[in-house]
C-alpha cells in the first residue's frame, strides 16, 4: 500500500503534470484566436489566403493536402522585400566593382564596369539582363564560397537603403513576414524561388524570413572544387550556370524541391511561369502577385518599370487564371517592419 | 463557490491530463533507454557514431552544433542500398530501351543500344559513364517529369532482385535505416547524395528511407518548361545537366543544400570528396565508408569492381584521415530488413 507521503508527491507531479497540458492547450486555442495576419486589411487577398489555408489542412475534405506536400514558393524582390530604385543585390556589386577596380584596370573602358565606376548606373544596365550578369560574375569569379558569404553578411549587417535610410533587412514587408510564419505554422514548408543569387540570399534569409540556406532556390553560377593548401574549397568560376527566371523557375523548383507547390507568390512578369505551374497541379491552389501601388508609403510602379516589370499582359493573365493581386495601397495596413532600435 | 460536480470534473480533466502527459514522458524515457541501433554489432564503427552524435547534441560543449545545421548526407548506391551487380538504375533504363526499341529502329545498329537489344550488359557498358548517361537520357527524353514519375513508380513497385528475388526496396541495409532514424531523432536532416538520376529516385526515397524529394540530390538532365494543351510542362531534354560524383558531390551539396554537411556516409571513390568536404568543416565531423566485405549474406568487392569501386588509394585516404570504415561484415548483424509478406 502506498505511504501517504509518496502518494502526496505523486499527486503534486500529476498536478504539474496538469498545469503544463493545460497551459499548452491554453496557448493553442489562444493563437488560434488571434489574427495571424494582423498587417493585412479585411478583403478579397486576405480572405483568399484564409480560405486556401482553412481547405488544405481541413482532414477528410476534397482539398485536404498532406503536410509533406503543403510547398509554398516566394519570389524575393519586390516579394518579400523592395526592390527599388534597384534590386538591392546590385547595390551590393556595384560596392564589389569599386573595391576590386583597382585589381582590373581594364575595367576603366570595359562596358558595363567603365559606366559604373563612373557613377552612370543606368548606362551601365542598359545592356539588361547581360550587363548585371555579368557585374555579378565579375564581382565573385575566384573567390571561395565561404569568403563570398563573409562578404555578403558584412554588407547586409550594414547596408542601408538610399531612400529611406533603413537598413535593407528591414525593407521587408510585415505583411508577407506574417503570412510566411501563417503557412508555416499549418505545416508548409516555404521556400524562396527568386531571379536573385542564391549565395547572396542565403546567408541572411534564415535570420530575416525563418527560410534555412537549403530552401533558397535561385540563380547560380559554376562552381569548382579544389584543393588549396590542403584544404578542399568550392570557388566561384565567372560562369553563369543558372538563371531563375521565368520559366527559369519552374524548373529551378523541380531541380531544388521536386514537388510542384501548392501556393505561389510572386511580383513581376519574371514570375508568371512559377504562378501558371503551381496552378496546373490541380486541386486547391494559391497564386498572389504584390502589386507596387503605393507611392506613398513605397513606390508605385508597373508595365513601365524596368526592374519588377508587371506589364499589362500580366494583370490580364491573373485575371483570366484566377490570380489574387495584392493592393499593397489596399491590403496591407502596414508595409515595413517597426524600426529596431 | 465551485460545485462538488464541477470540482469531480476538473479532476478528472487533470487526472487525465496528468496520465498523457506521463505516458509521454515514459515513452521518451524507454526510446532513449532502448539501443538506437539494433543492427550494429558493437564496435569501432558503431561507437564512432554514438559518440558523434552525443558531442554535437551536448549543449554547451566544445563540438555542439545547432539543430538547424545538423546536416547528415548519404550516398545511394551501396551505401542506403544495394548496387551488384548493376546499378539498379541500370535494371530501369535496360527495360526502358527494350520497351522504346520500336520507336527506335536505329538502336539496332548504334551502340550502347545495339549490345544492350542482344542481351549483352557488359559490351554495352564498356563506354563507362559516357555510355550510362547515353541510355539514361535516351530512354527518358521527351517525357513530362509526371510521365516519367508515374514510369518509375510502377517499375519499383515490382522490381525485383535477380540474385536473390526480393524487391528492390527491400534490398535497402537496415543499419543504414537506423542510422538514418537515429539521426533524425537528434535534430538531423538527412539527404541522399547520389550519382544517380535525381528523377528516378525522388518517387520512392520518402516511403523508403524516410527523405522526401527536395531532400535528394544527384544526377540530372535539362528540363524546358513548355504548353502542352494549355497546360504547363517540364519536358526531360536529352541533355546532361550534372553529373552529382566526385568532385559533383560537394559542388551538388552547396547548390542544393547550402550548409557543409556535418556528417557524411559513402561507400566508393566517387565519394571521396563528399567525405573531405565534410571533414573540411572542422569541429566534430562523421566520415564513414561502407566497405562490401560479406560475400556471404551481401556482395564482396572493392578496388577491382567497376560498380562502387572502393580503391585502395581511399582505404588509404580513410587511415590518413581517420574515416570510419564501415565492415559489412564485422559491423552488421543484420543487412537487410525482414521481408514483408
């Protein structure tokens, strides 16, 4: 028979034992109370988010998607963070190319380097999508993975935008940080599929998005493996391998993910491709365009933009397809991040 | 005041509570108390391990990694599972060119197709790797990814060994699947890094080791992304794409997963430089080999074999860098898992 003692103890322990399955249950109904989305206005984009959700995660319904196929792709500039008056990455190799000019005095006549040492962005990228590819390649041809990532991360602990004087981590948009956490806590696994270097993005989308290294999907140039004093690196060759593109990036999902996602959001004509895949699986679906409409509190651009291109042809095709576009004017009560102090 | 009811009921809820939440904390207590690896003799290789894994999950020591870079990586063939004496990736593609040769009329004449019609294996895999890429892709061309998905999924569902007449599936090391596990249980996430085709082994890896899709990577072909009727395609191109083997195998680990493994299994010398990549990381580190020693319950080969070759220059590599060499025969008690009926 037991002491009463030992069956005092046991009774404290099932006590506790009891206050922490209740303060668990407690936590789960109160999040679920909440607004998870409390940076999006009530209308047609937040409700088709809510909606999607509800869906693919409710057991025994016809939508109902198992949490090892619940994939969510994001594009990055002009997605998850702006992308003007320039994709900030080029910020970063255009700082690159100064630092190195002294190593390449041919880059003094060279096109597009000559134009951008000489402070004339915009002639410098005149030659496109050629000319930043090339002052990409240009700017890390030689060096090993690891100092390339120390490069970025010392930039981006610093960087500032032009404009509005914030860092650029933080010209994030509060809205889609919500969202990503939202899929995330029912079970998706998010991912970025952007035109942008996947070395430049990984080593601080963890910290900012929550999206580990090894769900960043973008473009890529050659790597080399070799020995160098006795130690096996991975260099950056001047050699483009991927672009993550258009129709760059339903391809760029199959190589990295393997399965088709389920929910899409993009800004540009550059993600049409990623948006007209992820609806031909079939079955419930969410495809969003941001669309940049707010001058005030960030730019307005569109058709006529040459960086985050969202041309007429694109608004029409989300029309015709079904697509949510996103008023950023409209849907999101709040744009950026409150500033850290 | 509470009523006497309401007082009952809550106990209940408690007492209830209490005994979910103690059935959770035994059933944790026996897991950990039970040995995580059955089939492993005790020994070098099997301690090896245990002791890894106990320095990198021990907060606050020296070699403690955190969960979100504990990245463990696999190869394939003669490693997760068996490889004599074909690849059985090769098993697929000769069914393949038999199942295509209508189409083909000029196989008939053109090697490595011509010896492969005439039953003889050997005379058509003379090329080397060239003549294994040159089926691979000529039997997979032109076919949607979901084509192609659906043709691998069928095959494995019957395929069957021709020595010993178990499923391919089931000719998987069952170390190797505890391991695998054991892993996982401590905050790993485990990928297969193969010189396979990453297509033929993405449908089946989740069911049979446990590693979903974007968690493998290995050989691949270009893909283009088109309209077919309306709906969007990836199109398999007869194209090399990358070739995941040697100096592939870190070069495919920073494009696909971005963080340098803390651990690494391998068995042949095309995993030599996975195994220094890993070990190049410095801190604690795994390194292992499978060495095919059990000619009796497996396959015996090594430097001679032109599958899976295990050179004497890498058992040397091994002893230089104090690799683990894994002896199928001294560290498994069992190779493969029951069969199911």
């Amino acid at each position: 028979m037991k002491s009463h003692l030992r069956r005092h103890a046991e009774r404290v322990v099932h006590i506790t034992a009891a206050l922490v399955c209740a303060l668990a249950f407690t936590t789960t109904i109160t999040q679920a109370a909440d607004d998870p989305l409390p940076s999006w206005n009530d209308g047609k984009a937040k409700q088709s988010i809510v909606d999607f959700v509800a869906k693919v995660t409710k057991e025994g319904s016809p939508d109902f998607v198992p949490v090892a196929a619940r994939i969510a792709t994001f594009d990055n500039d002009g997605t998850l963070w702006a992308e003007q008056p320039l994709y900030f990455q080029l910020f970063f190799a255009l700082e690159r190319v100064k630092a190195l000019a002294p190593q390449h005095p041919e880059w003094q006549t060279k096109e597009p380097f000559a134009s951008l040492l000489k402070g004339d962005v915009k002639a410098a990228l005149a030659g496109g999508e050629r000319a930043i590819v090339e002052i990409v390649m240009a700017t890390q041809a030689g060096m090993t993975i690891e100092e390339f990532d120390k490069i970025v991360q010392d930039w981006i602990a610093t960087a500032k935008h032009p404009k509005t004087g914030r860092l650029l981590t933080e010209m994030v948009y509060q809205p889609m940080l919500e969202l990503l956490g939202y899929l995330r806590a029912n079970g998706f696994k998010t991912f970025i599929v952007s035109g942008g270097g996947i070395e430049f993005m990984r080593p601080w989308t963890e910290k900012v998005y929550g999206i580990p290294p090894e769900q960043v999907v973008g473009s890529s140039g050659k790597l080399k493996f070799e020995m160098r004093d006795g130690k096996p690196v991975l260099v950056k060759l001047p050699e483009l391998d991927f672009i993550d593109d258009k129709v760059g990036k339903p391809i760029g999902i199959q190589q990295h993910i393997g399965r088709r996602p389920i929910a899409a959001v993009g800004n540009s004509d550059g993600d049409q491709q990623m948006l007209e895949w992820t609806q031909g699986g079939g079955g419930a679906r969410l495809m969003m365009l941001v669309h940049h409409d707010d001058a005030v509190r960030e730019f307005a651009y569109g058709a006529e933009s040459h960086i985050g291109t969202f041309s007429d042809a694109l608004m029409a095709e989300a029309k015709k397809s079904g697509w949510t576009v996103i008023s950023m004017k409209d849907d999101w009560k709040t744009i950026f991040p409150p500033e850290k102090k």
